[in-house]
C-alpha cells in the first residue's frame, strides 16, 4: 500500500520497528525508497517520540496495520485523539472487533471478513 500511495504522489511515511521493511520498500524500484520521496522511520508505533517522528502531527491519512489488533486499536486511538488525524483507519483481523472499532469512529479493514465472505460466495454458487 505505502509504495501505490508514494506512486500516486502521496507523501508516505512508513514507521516499523523492524528495520529489514525497509529492504522490502526498496525491493524491485530503480531507486531508493527515500529517493522516490518516501520516509521510513524504525520505532515502535506505540512510543509517542516514535509517531512523532515519522509525521504522525501532519498526517492526513493514518493506517494502523501492526500484527495486533489490540495493538492497532490504541496507536490509532493516539492518531485520532492526540494528534487529530483526520481519517484514522485500522486493520483488525478479528471481525468481532471490527463493529467496536467503527463505533470508536475508526474506519476498519477485516481481511478475515473479507476472506470469509469470498469464501462464502464461492462455495454457496450455483
């Protein structure tokens, strides 16, 4: 998602705490993730200095897509309260959760809904 955006001419900032992403940014581009205007930034998106850090203050979009729900839900929280970010959105792999979120004004993806309802539709085909 970070490299469409950055190819669509957004400003993308990316934050991770594992500094090999930043290979996987690079992977398959003529140039550097850094020459082509991205940021990356390794921290963990639960430290404020962190979100800080990689422009979370003039963020317009933030997508929170950790491995952990729990995870997702609080450094989007920190997004949405503390920095005002207008559009927060929030991957949550468990669909239970994903109405909760929505209601805490979090614009959710639920892979696993997606994969649920797909798998659905094809097995339920005439």
């Amino acid at each position: 998602m970070a490299k469409r955006a950055l190819d669509a001419g957004h400003e993308v900032s990316v934050l991770d705490s594992d500094p090999l992403s930043h290979e996987r940014l690079d992977k398959d581009q003529s140039t550097t993730w850094e020459d082509a205007g991205g940021r990356f930034t390794v921290g963990t998106a639960l430290e404020v200095d962190a979100l800080i850090e990689a422009g979370v203050a003039e963020a317009d979009v933030f997508l929170a897509a950790t491995s952990g729900d729990n995870t997702n839900l609080v450094i989007a929280q920190i997004a949405q309260r503390r920095f005002r970010v207008p559009r927060v959105v929030v991957r949550v792999a468990d669909p239970g959760r994903a109405a909760w979120y929505a209601q805490q004004g979090l614009q959710t993806i639920c892979p696993t809904q997606v994969a649920i309802d797909q798998a659905t539709n094809v097995a339920l085909a005439p």
